[in-house]
C-alpha cells in the first residue's frame, strides 16, 4: 500500500471517529456491574473457603495418624540372627 493512500484512509477513519454520536450507558448499568461484582466476590470465598476446609481435615487426619502411632507401643522385634540363635539351640546338637 503506497504511504498517501494509507494517510487518506487514516485521515478518513479519524474523521468518521469525531463524527460518532457520543455513546451513554444505560440507568442500570451501575447496579449491574455492582451485582456482577459481589457475585464474583462470593463465589471466590466460597471456593477458597472449601478448599480451606478439605485442607484442614487432611491436616487433622496426618496428625491423628501421627499421634496414633506414637501411642501404640511397638512390639520388640526380634532380628534374624536371634531366631537363628533360638533355632540352634533348641534343634541342633551340641557337641559339648
């Protein structure tokens, strides 16, 4: 496109731009975007409080889970070489 007709045609847009109506919202529309607002605002709580919430109970079974198992005694736990012991003694003759 040569460089004049570009400027003819910028010239002829900014033209028809000033010579717009001007353009006025309607009585309703404050009210609207304040509705639209508060909803968005109440729906964001109640997604981050749900998640606020599944996240404290995961929280609280890790810890009863934790407590749990530190309160249940351990039973001793005998090793390998012990049962082997065990075994040798009582199945194996000595030769003493």
């Amino acid at each position: 496109m040569k460089p004049n007709t570009l400027n003819e045609k910028v010239i002829e847009k900014l033209q028809e731009f000033e010579s717009l109506e001007n353009i006025y919202p309607s009585s309703d529309w404050d009210y609207e975007l304040q509705m639209k607002l508060q909803m968005h605002a109440s729906i964001k709580t109640t997604f981050i409080s749900k998640y606020n919430f599944i996240l404290v109970c995961i929280v609280l079974i890790n810890c009863g889970l934790i407590v749990f198992s530190l309160l249940n005694e351990s039973k001793p736990t005998t090793t390998r070489t012990t049962n082997l012991e065990v075994i040798s003694n009582e199945l194996l003759i000595s030769s003493i």
